[in-house]
C-alpha cells in the first residue's frame, strides 16, 4: 500500500471529448486528457527501469504489464483531491495513514511474479485497489485482503463499480494469508515485514513466486523476490531499497 520513496543514494523516484474506458469488462467515462496523461506515466516507468538496472538485471518489464496500466484509471482509486496527481509516478494518499503504490513499483512487483492467463494471485494489504486491478487483468483471479475495514469497504465497492469480477476481497488479517483458498501462483505483499511470513510461503504453491519489502518502519527496506521451488525449497533474490509502510496484525 506504501511504496518505494527513494533509492539508497538518496536520488528520488518521484518525476514531476469524454471517452468511454473499457475496465475490467465494463465501460467507464474517462475524462479528457486522462489518457495522454497515462501514456505519460507509462514512460516515466519506462525511465526508472532504466534507471534502476543495475538493480533489477533488466531493461524492460513485461509489455502486458505496462499495457494493462495503460488502461486502467488510477485517478478512480484515488480520493478527490488526489485526481490532479493521479498520473504522477509517486505514491499518493489515500487516508488511514496509507497510500497507493508509485506505478513504477506496481509496475516492477507485478512483472516479477511473471502472472499469466489461468494463474490465481494473492495479494496483501488491498489499499484502493490499483494493484489488484493490475493483477486482474493478467491472472484468472485475485485474491485480496485489507486489514483497515474503512479501505476495504471501499475497494470492494470500487471492483464492483468499475466491473472487476474476478477479484474477490475481503477485510482481515494478511499476514496469515488467504488459507481456505491456497496454493497461490503468486502473492504480491504490499506492507513490510520484518521476515517472510510462514503462512504466506506455506500458501504459495510450488513453482510459485512471492514479491515483498522485507525490514522495519525505520529500516532500510529491501524488495525481495522469493521463489518456490519445485521440492518445496525456497531462493530469494534482494532487488531495490525501498519504504513501505509496515505490516499489521496480531503478529
């Protein structure tokens, strides 16, 4: 729900007719100018990719990705006065001391868990609902999970209204995962933890991949790629420095 501010060098990821938009299978009215201003976010993504190569060991994300972000309307998952912004690539506000995710860290998460047609995805802390929207353009269904009720509400009411009906979301405790639907293909955690929850990699179904930033609040943070092996043995991969904000819970 929080994401990347800064690299560890300090360098800042933060880069200062109605049409009808097809979303999720329904249209919605899409405001003048919105879409150049989402081509324009496109690539900025494009930028800090190639920015933070050295980082990530890769030139370009996947173009499904980025095409699927081209059409979404992230100014619909965020509060009113946070439209103006809404194709900024920063994280932006959106109440409860949480924010929606810089597009250039969706953009990355989602790549790296390689999410394909027929797959089932498990995604952490729900927020708005941008980064399920991504997910459900790519996988056959999402699973999401918000422990802040008030944005958990919200975001269901969001998928409903924008015709997203292969997310299925609901309002609990993301630490100990989604049990009654698992194995997952992939688990996209959008807080940070201190360690890779046991219940998540229980969840993930071998052959699977996990993207999480693992550290404290006042931590430097480290994204981190966890793949499940066939045997059931795990590898990890740390890509960027990041700042989320933490997981919550009984943990």
């Amino acid at each position: 729900m929080s994401v990347i501010k800064h690299l560890a060098s300090g360098c800042r990821w933060i880069r200062p007719i109605v049409l009808m938009l097809l979303v999720g299978g329904s249209a919605i009215a899409d405001s003048p100018g919105y879409g150049d201003l989402r081509r324009g976010m496109i690539e900025e993504i494009h930028a800090d990719v190639r920015a933070t190569v050295t980082y990530i060991e890769k030139d370009a994300l996947d173009k499904r990705v980025l095409d699927v972000m081209s059409v979404i309307p992230r100014h619909a998952f965020v509060p009113q006065d946070q439209k103006p912004h809404a194709y900024e690539n920063r994280p932006l506000p959106i109440g409860h001391g949480q924010t929606i995710s810089q597009p250039y860290i969706v953009a990355l998460m989602t790549d790296l868990i390689r999410p394909l047609p027929g797959h089932r995805s498990l995604e952490i802390g729900t927020g708005s609902g941008y980064q399920a929207a991504v997910l459900a353009g790519l996988v056959d269904t999402v699973y999401t999970i918000e422990i802040i009720e008030p944005l958990g509400k919200a975001a269901a009411t969001r998928f409903a209204a924008l015709g997203y009906p292969n997310i299925v979301s609901k309002i609990g405790d993301g630490y100990y995962g989604w049990e009654s639907q698992a194995p997952f293909d992939s688990i996209v955690v959008t807080a940070a933890s201190s360690q890779i929850p046991p219940p998540l990699i229980n969840q993930l179904k071998p052959g699977g991949r996990m993207i999480i930033p693992i550290g404290g609040r006042f931590q430097v943070q480290q994204l981190m790629l966890v793949e499940k092996q066939q045997s059931g043995a795990l590898s990890t991969r740390q890509l960027l420095p990041v700042r989320f904000v933490p997981l919550t819970g009984e943990h």
